[in-house]
C-alpha cells in the first residue's frame, strides 16, 4: 500500500522503540522528516526501487541518528539506455466475476446432448 501521511509505515517500530526512532535513508543519505518523523521523501512507485536495507541491531556509528533501526532504500542505479516499465489497470463489469446471485439468475441454458441427460 502506497501512503502520502508521515506514519512511518503504519507505525513501524523496532526494538521497543516508537516508530520515530527509526533513521530513514535513501542510498545511504538522510531522508527524516525532523518536524513528525518518518522519511521525508516517499519514494511511492516500488519501480524505482532495487531493495530495502533494514538494519535493526548492530548498527556502526555513521548510524547514529536514531536507536530503533536503519531503514535504508537502494534505488536502481541508470544507463545510457531507456528502459522501464508499462502497466496499467482495468476495471470493466463486463471483466469481473459474478457474485452467487447473479451467477443463479443467468444460468445458462443446458446445450442438446446435455438435456438428453437431464431428468424430464
């Protein structure tokens, strides 16, 4: 699920620590909102994303920020060349399945060799 609102991942904490403990990066580099917590710059559309670096215990002191954990996002790195992706959605009545009440009402009609076997 994509979200816009600084929750920091729907309350994500670590450690026993509030979810404002938790240092947010973007390729290594500081990416906290100071006023609420949480990143600052969502990184919405998981394309752009090559992994996710979580790192909860342990951590060196270039970490130092925060105690909960270190939630670091890579993204992929560019060439020369374009590349991407398309996708898209659909949503047509005619494409979604029936409920079991529409399904009961628009049976359909049993072909011949079928009602050769049906009991008169």
């Amino acid at each position: 699920m994509t979200t816009f609102s600084n929750t920091n991942g729907g309350g994500f904490s670590s450690n026993g620590l509030r979810g404002r403990n938790n240092d947010q990066e973007i390729d290594g580099q500081n990416n906290n909102d100071n006023s609420v917590g949480g990143p600052s710059l969502f990184v919405s559309n998981t394309n752009f994303v090559q992994q996710y670096v979580i790192v909860t215990n342990n951590f060196g002191p270039e970490y130092g920020r925060n105690a909960g954990s270190v939630v670091n996002v890579i993204t992929k790195g560019g060439t020369n060349a374009w590349h991407g992706a398309v996708f898209g959605t659909e949503y047509s009545n005619f494409l979604n399945a029936l409920s079991n009440s529409q399904k009961h009402q628009n049976k359909p009609e049993p072909t011949a060799a079928c009602r050769e076997l049906l009991p008169a």
